[in-house]
C-alpha cells in the first residue's frame, strides 16, 4: 500500500514548525533542524509514498522563501529515493 501525505503550505511557513510538521508527517527517527537533516531522513524513507502538492499549496509555498526551499529539498529526495513521489493535483 502507498502511503499518501499532502503537504500543507501553512505548516512550512517557520523553521520550527515546518520540520515538527514533516517529523510527524513522515515518522523520522531523528529530528531534524535544518535542509541537511532533512534530505537525509527523506533519503531512509523506506515505504512508499506519494507527496501530494495541490495548486494553492504550491503557489504558498512558493511565495515562502523558507517553505520553498524545503519544497526544493523534498523534490531532491524524490529524485534520489525511488520510495518518494511528488504528485500534482
């Protein structure tokens, strides 16, 4: 079964919250405070998943300069974990 998680522009607007908000979201076993630390627990997701990024989600995030740098750092690990997938909707 894949897993689905539809990122919500909100929660990435701050540091903090936006990697509380992924530690949740993806069940890391570390935390993770900062863009490195972040691509490196995306890079262990073992299961399945499909990212899901809906239209005014990805205009919010890209008005964001934070939100969108995590949104690049997402896109990275997608290309290099064949478990993790972006999907537009």
């Amino acid at each position: 079964m894949i897993r689905e998680i539809e990122l919500e522009a909100e929660q990435l607007k701050d540091r903090t919250s936006a990697y509380e908000y992924l530690e949740t979201l993806f069940h890391f076993d570390e935390p993770c405070h900062n863009l490195d630390a972040l691509h490196d627990s995306l890079s262990e997701v073992s299961e399945e998943c499909n990212i899901i990024l809906k239209k005014d989600a990805v205009e919010k995030i890209c008005s964001e300069p934070y939100a969108y740098k995590i949104l690049m750092v997402i896109g990275k690990a997608c290309e290099e974990n064949p478990n993790l997938h972006i999907l537009f909707r």
